[in-house]
C-alpha cells in the first residue's frame, strides 16, 4: 500500500521504496502493465499469475496477444546495495518514465508510474471513483 513520489536517473537506476522491498524479496519480475505502467511482481506471485496465464486458452487470438504482450516485457530484476533496480529500456518506454516516478502500492503487486501519467489517470479515475465502487458492489464485494 502507499504512494511514493521518486526520480529515475540517467542510467535508468529507480529507488524502490524501502516499504515495498521486504515484500519484492531479493528477486522480483518487472513487466508491462496496463494503463502504461509497470507491474512489479515478487517471485511467489509471478509464479501464480504465470499458471494462471497459462490456463488460459491459446486457441483465442485475445489470450494469445495478452500473453505475448505480457511476457515479452518481462524481466526479472534485483536490487543493487542502494535498494536500485534497473529498469530495461522497453519498460521505461512502455510506461513513458522520463525523470519523476510514482511508485505505488497495489495488493500483491507494486506499479512503477510516470508522475505525469498517473496525476492523468488518477484525475479521470477520481472523477468515476464513486460510480466504479458501486459497480463493484453489485458483484457482492463490500467495502
């Protein structure tokens, strides 16, 4: 959980915050996530999601696409002695990380945004905050 405000510097160096660190583990997986940012796994949780992808039926053009998608960007990481990992040039791409980042909090995942594009997205979201969580709780999950 949480939001954390940092800066990625010239050598694509980013400092994970020292709340979600113990959480990663020494290891941890990096992809593309939606909404152009990066999803950040611990290893236990990649593992899940890769069986869970892999359930899916490759006969779907739409499971395959995903999928692709999805593994392509990934790579496994590990922090340096600064608690740094080094994000590959195709995720900073994918997630548009020019110099300040917003490193956020989400359930088992931690996500690596462009400061620029999560004020974006969190302005539109907040907009729908409300309609959202009521469409949530017509599926039977309370608040």
């Amino acid at each position: 959980m949480g939001e954390y405000q940092h800066t990625i510097d010239d050598k694509n160096r980013l400092i994970i915050p020292s709340k979600f660190r113990e959480g990663l583990g020494d290891k941890f997986v990096m992809t593309k996530g939606l909404d152009n940012c990066l999803f950040v796994y611990p290893l236990e949780e990649w593992e899940k999601l890769e069986q869970k992808l892999k359930a899916l039926p490759f006969t779907k053009s739409d499971a395959r696409a995903f999928v692709r998608f999805f593994f392509s960007g990934a790579s496994e990481c590990e922090l340096d002695k600064q608690g740094r990992v080094l994000v590959p040039q195709v995720l900073k791409d994918h997630a548009q990380l020019k110099k300040d980042v917003v490193i956020i909090g989400v359930s088992s995942r931690v996500e690596v945004w462009s400061k620029e594009v999560w004020e974006r997205y969190s302005q539109e979201a907040q907009q729908d905050y409300e309609a959202i969580a009521e469409n949530l709780t017509d599926l039977n999950f309370d608040l």
